[in-house]
C-alpha cells in the first residue's frame, strides 16, 4: 500500500489544485474512441516486467496530466474547425493593472464585439470566515480525558465530530489531531495550528468559500454536544468564536456598484473577472480586448508553453532509466518542423523546446505570407496532437521495462482492463 498511498499523495500535492475546464468533459463517442484504442494497443501487448524504480508513479502521472493539458490547449484553439487561422484569432482579454484585476475572455465565438472595454475599481475583496482558537500552552493539557463531540454547521450540511482526549496529549497535540480530523472530513475547511510570540498554539479554522448572502449570518458555526465535559472542553478550544466574518467583494462596474461573493466571477458573459487587490482611489483599472496580433501571439504562447512544459517533464526523468524515450518524441514535434517554424518567428532551442519572437510573428502574419504561417500551425499542431494523444492512452510506452514474451499475433483476446498497466502500476511493487 506504500506504492499507491505515495501515487495519490505524489498527484493531490502536484495536480489536486488544477483547474477543470470544459475541455475535460467528452462525447460518448469520444470516451467510446478512447476505450477502443486502449483495447486495440492492449490486444497484441507483450508481456513485460518493469525496473524497479519507484518514480515509475510520479512519471506517469505526469504524462498523464501534460498530455491532458496540450490535448485541453489544442481543444481550446480548435473550436471553430480544424484549422487554425481562425483560431488564432480568438479574443484575448487584458487589464491595464494586473495586480488589481486579471480577466480572460470566455464569450463564444459568435460574440462580435471587437472593442467593448470596462472599469473595473476594487472597494474590497471577498473573505472566508475565520475562527480563531484560544491560545494555550502548547507542553500542557488543559483538557480532562475523555470523549468528547461538537457540531458542525455549514450552508449546505451538518456534520457530527467525535475526538478523544488520552493522558498522554497535550493542547498542541490535540490541536493537531483536530486539524487533520478537519482537514481530511470534506466539509470545506481548512485547519491549522498557529503559535505566538510566547510558544503558545491555537486551532485556526478558515472557510474554502467566500461571501454571504443576504439571508445567512455565518458560512459555518460549531456547536459542543449537549455535555457538560463536551461544553467545557470547547470553551476551552474556542474555536466556536468567529474572528473574522467572511466577506463580499465590492467593486465599481463603469461607476455602478457591485459585489460578489468571490473574487472570481463573470461580466457581461463575455469576461471571467478575478480581483487581486484594493484600487487606488479614482484609479480604475482598464479591462477590453488585445489587437488581434497581440491576441495571437497569446493563443500561440499557451500551445508553445504546454509544449515546454512537457518537455521538461522528460527531462526531469531522463537523469536515469526514465525519461529518454519521451524526450525523443517530444523533440521530434520540433525538430521536424525547426526550419518551417523558425521562419515564422518560433525559435526551436538545443533542448527541443520552442521560444517566439513576437516582432518577427508579428511581421509574418502582417505580410501577405499569413496564410502560409497558420499552414506551418497547423502542421504543428496536429503532430502535437498526434503525440499528447498516444501518449494520454499509452503512458507505459514510456517507461523503461524489460519484454518476458510476445503474443501470438492475431490470436489474442481484446484486454481493456489491462490499460497498458497504468492503473496497476500503482498497486505492484515492480517485482
């Protein structure tokens, strides 16, 4: 169980945090292709064993997650059709003051609007709901053994908690056993144990969400169990005393008042608003749309850059058995297209991984070439694509394994479980 507890560990800390987007959602079909590759590799697979490296996992994973995004980055900038001439001329949204306000155009394709701008002027920010513990010294325990139990109320549920008090605890000790009790339940908290200048500690909760509406007083409230030991104990704790009460944001669209309960949030359908900071007084920030070279030179710059981060996912690896092949193929996207590319303004570097020089993208697509620079897009593109696709269904490929036996060809039964062993991979110890 140690190989698969540090495979889930390894992908929460590096990817739990990564965003969904709509690209991550498929047709029947789509899953129905999936499925049938994965079968259609798997029939005739050999029969191998793996080196004994315990990164295997984390290789995967990463495979796994780069490919998904160079697929999500593709799918972004293939919506109006396969080519990308048009694509290339998606809307990209910009703000006169990055450090106040960011937003990315989400409207559709349809949307007309080439020169729609904004203000934006932050008044305060959207908060979560703390509470703050007291602080007790940490070495002592000022708690009686026991069982004790609370209430948790939040917004949409309520939960029960049960913790036990033993005499070998102390008030830091059982801060802490309450802080993973917390974290690990899934309610929408996040705990942790603070200490002052005197070395004492305290239980801090703060609320995932932000904001309140009109008819809520709180985003969560705790309650001890109807028990005098329960009743002590958290007065004790203290963490039922709300320190800080979550908070909208407030902001001026074009002067007119607004709030929202986070600071993430959609304008006028076209844009997707994040505030950073408070505005300076009477200075808004300016948000519109990109001149269009500007706007390509963006979409360029998330394709190029899901595409070095894949490359340096391989080389990461390739200081030992791992990696090798990987790199092989990435670099071959590249290099295969180094002089069409560079033509274009897109510099192919040693390692295989791609800069752009924006004057001489910028001078191309001007000149009466432009349609020659998207033919060179989208070449590379779709051996891109080709690539993150295998690579999404056949991520063992990759990793360094020794062959026991070949099947019989054309004499096999289909083995979708199988999955090239991605899945497996995590429960074997590579024996």
């Amino acid at each position: 169980m140690n190989i698969i507890n540090s495979a889930y560990h390894y992908y929460l800390s590096a990817y739990g945090t990564s965003s969904v987007s709509r690209y991550d959602t498929h047709k029947k079909s789509e899953l129905r292709s999936v499925c049938n590759n994965i079968v259609k590799i798997n029939k005739e697979s050999p029969l191998y064993k793996f080196q004994r490296d315990k990164r295997v996992p984390s290789f995967l994973i990463d495979i796994k997650e780069n490919a998904r995004q160079v697929k999500n980055v593709i799918s972004s900038l293939s919506d109006h059709g396969d080519g990308l001439a048009n694509a290339f001329q998606k809307k990209v949204a910009y703000t006169s003051d990055e450090g106040i306000v960011s937003a990315e155009y989400v409207g559709g394709p349809e949307d007309d609007a080439t020169s729609y701008d904004f203000d934006i002027e932050v008044r305060q920010l959207a908060a979560p709901q703390s509470n703050l513990g007291n602080f007790l010294e940490s070495r002592s325990l000022d708690f009686a053994p026991g069982d004790y139990a609370f209430d948790l109320d939040t917004t949409t549920n309520s939960f029960e908690f049960q913790y036990t008090v033993t005499e070998e605890d102390t008030n830091r000790s059982l801060q802490e056993k309450l802080a993973r009790l917390f974290n690990g339940s899934g309610v929408g908290l996040t705990a942790e144990v603070l200490t002052d200048e005197k070395g004492r500690s305290a239980l801090k909760l703060t609320s995932r969400q932000t904001g309140l509406s009109e008819n809520e007083s709180a985003l969560f409230s705790i309650h001890p169990k109807a028990s005098t030991g329960s009743i002590d104990a958290m007065e004790t704790l203290g963490i039922h005393q709300i320190t800080s009460p979550a908070q909208n944001a407030s902001f001026l669209f074009d002067g007119m008042e607004r709030s929202a309960y986070s600071n993430t949030f959609t304008l006028d359908k076209r844009f997707e608003v994040t505030l950073h900071g408070i505005s300076p007084e009477d200075s808004p920030a300016r948000i519109g749309f990109k001149t269009s070279i500007d706007a390509v030179a963006d979409n360029l710059q998330k394709l190029v850059d899901s595409y070095n981060n894949f490359i340096e996912t391989g080389e990461r690896y390739a200081d030992g058995r791992q990696g090798n092949r990987l790199l092989r193929d990435l670099r071959g996207v590249s290099f295969s297209h180094q002089e069409d590319l560079e033509s274009i303004g897109m510099l192919v570097q040693d390692n295989g991984s791609i800069s752009i020089n924006r004057d001489l993208l910028s001078d191309t697509i001007e000149s009466k070439n432009a349609d020659d620079v998207f033919s060179v897009l989208d070449s590379f593109k779709s051996a891109l694509s080709y690539k993150a696709n295998n690579a999404s269904i056949n991520p063992i490929q990759y990793v360094d394994k020794t062959i026991v036996t070949y099947k019989k060809p054309g004499q096999n039964f289909p083995s979708p479980y199988h999955s090239s062993l991605y899945s497996g991979i995590m429960l074997d110890h590579f024996c």
